[in-house]
C-alpha cells in the first residue's frame, strides 16, 4: 500500500495510508473489542484504531465496525465493506464512493 498526500491534514492521520481502487478508498483498521465505548481513537501503525463495546463473537464487533465507520464518513453502511481480516482485529476496509482524502479527511474529525 502507499501513502496518498493530503494537504491541511496534520499529526497522526498524515500516517493513515489510504488507497483508492475503482472509484473506493481502502484502509486498514485495528478494531479493539469489548472496550467500555465504541470510538476511533486514531492512528496506529498507518491503521484507524477502533474500540468497540460489541464482543467478537457471531459478527457483532464486525456489524459494529460497519455501522461505527458508515455513521463516521457519512455513507451508506451498505458501502462500507469488510474485505480481508473478517475474523480477525486487523482489517481492511473499502468504502464505495470515497477518495482517500475525503476518507481521511472525515476519519480525523470522528476521532474522540
């Protein structure tokens, strides 16, 4: 993955790497599971981090993820996907309809 410039953003999203593929923006994600809230919390590594209330059992932390991502970048939760890592903490995301900057741009200002 490489890094994609965006300009006005400072601190840690500049490390965020974000990738456009076919009119989406791919990110990775590190969710943390059964925390005491749900929330972004930043930039780990060049992944979001993520806590969420939900355990990671029966797809609940992942239906979380979705809907905590889709409500943070203003899109439909039908657009955000989970393409690799579903049963993991370390994910890679694709929101439909995004270009990185604008994917980067609205993770800084849903971060808590």
């Amino acid at each position: 993955m490489t890094k994609t410039d965006s300009p006005g953003l400072v601190g840690e999203w500049e490390a965020l790497v974000v990738n456009d593929r076919a009119g989406a923006a791919r990110f990775l994600v590190h969710v943390r599971p059964k925390s005491s809230r749900s929330a972004i919390l930043g930039v780990r590594e060049g992944a979001v981090e993520v806590a969420l209330t939900s355990p990671p059992a029966d797809g609940a932390a992942n239906a979380e993820l979705m809907k905590l991502l889709a409500r943070a970048l203003d899109v439909r939760r039908g657009d955000v996907n989970i393409l690799v890592g579903a049963s993991s903490r370390g994910k890679l995301i694709e929101v439909n309809g995004l270009t990185p900057a604008d994917a980067r741009a609205r993770l800084s200002r849903a971060k808590r």
